[in-house]
C-alpha cells in the first residue's frame, strides 16, 4: 500500500493533571506512579469532549498539509470514548468542519490499536478517494474510576491527526491482529442492564504481559532495524524497556512521551508521532515503525516512510 502522511496535529486539553495532583484524591503518590510507569502527568478536559478535541487536531493537520477541509474525502475517528453512541465523532467533526460535500465519515473503535486499525482502513480506501483525514481522539478522564489507583494513574485526554494522500513513492507495510479477551483483562462495560458504572476496568499485570508480548511481536513482525525509530503505543515505560531488553533494540530507538501526557489510547502514538518530528527526532524520508496494543485484545504494527 503506498500513501504519505502530508499533514499531521494535535490538541492536548490546558489542563494539567500532575501525579501529586492524583495523590490528593487517591491513595498514591509520584514516586510510585513515576517507577512504576514512568508517567509523570497527564492532560484531562475541563469542558472538552472529544470531538472538540478531534475537530482542533483536525484543522492543525489540514492546515498542515496545506489543504482545506473541502479537499478531505474521508474522515475516520479512532475513538473508544465517543460524545455518544451516535452521531459517531467523525460525523461530529465533519459537521464542526462545515463539510457538505460526498464524502464518508465513520468511527473506529480499537481501542488503544485504534489508530494502527484505521490506518489501515485508511490505505484501503485511498485506492477509490483522494485525502483521508484519519484522527485517534479521546476523553478518557470521563471514563475512570477514581477509586481504582492501579487504573486511574494511566491515562490522558488527547487527539492527533493526519492527512493521508496516495503516493507511490511511498510504501506503508501493515498488520493488524487481535485475540480474544478470554479472561475479560481489560474492558468498559456499554448499556447492558447491569447498571455497572462505564468506567475502565483492568488487570493490571495480564495486561502488562499481553503488552510486552504484542509490542514484541508488532516489531518483530517489521524489517525493524531498518527504522529511524519506534514509536510504540505510550501505555508504560517498563513494558517498553522490557521489550527493548529482550529485543536488544537500544531504549533510544524507542520514541517516549507518555513522562507529559500518560497513555490516550487511540490518540497515543499520533501524538508521539507528531511530538518526534518536532522536536527532530524524525524528518522526511525517515523510516517509522508505530505499534499499538490494547483491549479487544488488538495489535497492529505500521512501518512506513515519512
Ligand atoms: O493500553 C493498555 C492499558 N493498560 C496498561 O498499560 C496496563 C499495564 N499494566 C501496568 O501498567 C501495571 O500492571 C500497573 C501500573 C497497572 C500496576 O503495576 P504493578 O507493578 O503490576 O503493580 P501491582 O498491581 O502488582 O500492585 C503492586 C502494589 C499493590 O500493593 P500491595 O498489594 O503489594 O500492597 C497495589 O495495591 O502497588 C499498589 N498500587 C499502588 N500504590 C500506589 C497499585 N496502584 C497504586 C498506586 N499508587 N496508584
């Protein structure tokens, strides 16, 4: 499949959600959030929902690729905390973008994969339309128990974006796999008459096998050491050393930013993405392998040229 990324943003809410800030409404603290999971703060809406964040991304990767929202054809939304069930968000952003022209928009839910499964999605359809605008987009504060401290710590509201355009002279290789969640490891429960509260739920260390053993498996199944650099889906920098130990792939080639914004699921690695080109980690022509793992269980794995 051959396309470029010709325009890529994000949107990270004011404000700023400090470990220490969390110890004052739960059990914890910065030194155990911060060796235990290497995150150091996280970003949560005030009055944001997630299809704001995704329409201020949207707009930055548009502007970005030098087009305007007439030109997109496509907008997908990788999401797992939709404003609701339905319209979906990218009908939301289409909307907030005052588009009226053919074109499609539908949501993706791959939860923390979601990105990896709309990109490939994404490729698909640019054999039949020109510019897909694809955005992994969450509020994910709206969805934690602040009662559970091995859950709550992890995760940031956040949104990235990127225009994607067919391109010959650049090759995308993708996987996508996923595996039943037997054992029920990692889920949000929907309307199912139970009345549970829609909130995360997790077990913490068989998610933490899972992890390394799909982000093992995401790079291993690329030409890995042709790439610049890796940006694995930014959920905890142990499972990240873990895998660049057993992998003897130096922690270097590991892009991280999960430190400022924890793990925004769908939205993680656009964001990583973006953050690297900033600051120069990553500039045209390189070669990026992104990886993502999450619930479902799901694993998908991008090597491609920027
Ligand atoms: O996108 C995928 C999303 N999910 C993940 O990435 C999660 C993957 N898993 C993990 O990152 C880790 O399993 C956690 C960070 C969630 C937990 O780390 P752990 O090293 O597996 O800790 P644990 O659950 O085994 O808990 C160790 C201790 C327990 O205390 P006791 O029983 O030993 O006295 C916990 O109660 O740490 C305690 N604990 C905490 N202490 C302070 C759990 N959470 C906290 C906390 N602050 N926030």
């Amino acid at each position: 499949m051959s396309a470029k990324i010709i325009g890529i943003g994000t949107a990270l809410p004011e404000k700023i959600v400090t470990n220490h800030d969390l110890s004052n409404l739960m059990d914890t603290n910065d030194e155990w959030i911060t060796s235990r999971t290497g995150i150091k703060q996280r970003h949560f809406v005030t009055n944001q929902n997630t299809s704001d964040l995704a329409t201020i991304a949207a707009k930055q990767a548009i502007s970005d690729a030098k087009l305007s929202p007439q030109d997109i054809d496509v907008i997908i939304v990788c999401t797992f905390t939709p404003d609701n069930f339905t319209p979906s968000v990218a009908s939301m952003v289409q909307k907030n973008l005052g588009l009226t022209h053919n074109m499609m928009a539908f949501d993706v839910n791959g939860a923390c994969s979601g990105f990896l499964i709309g990109l490939e999605i994404a490729l698909g359809l640019l054999n039949t339309h020109k510019n897909c605008l694809l955005i992994g987009a969450e509020v994910i504060s709206k969805m934690l128990d602040f009662t559970d401290r091995s859950t709550a710590i992890l995760f940031g509201d956040g949104a990235g974006a990127v225009v994607l355009t067919a391109d010959k002279s650049r090759e995308f290789n993708i996987i996508n796999r996923a595996y039943p969640d037997i054992d029920s490891v990692l889920y949000a429960n929907g309307i199912n008459g139970d009345n549970e509260k829609q909130t995360i739920k997790m077990n913490g260390s068989e998610v933490f096998r899972f992890a390394v053993k799909a982000l093992s498996e995401g790079i291993q199944a690329m030409d890995y050491e042709s790439c610049d650099l890796i940006i694995p889906h930014q959920a905890n920098s142990r499972i990240i050393s873990n895998v660049s130990r057993s992998l003897k792939i130096p922690i270097e080639k590991f892009y991280m930013n999960l430190d400022q914004v924890g793990n925004t699921s769908a939205a993680s690695i656009v964001i990583a993405l973006k953050q690297a080109i900033t600051e120069g980690k990553l500039k045209p022509k390189d070669k990026v392998l992104c990886v993502g793992f999450g619930a479902g269980l799901t694993m998908g794995s991008a090597l491609f040229e920027l």
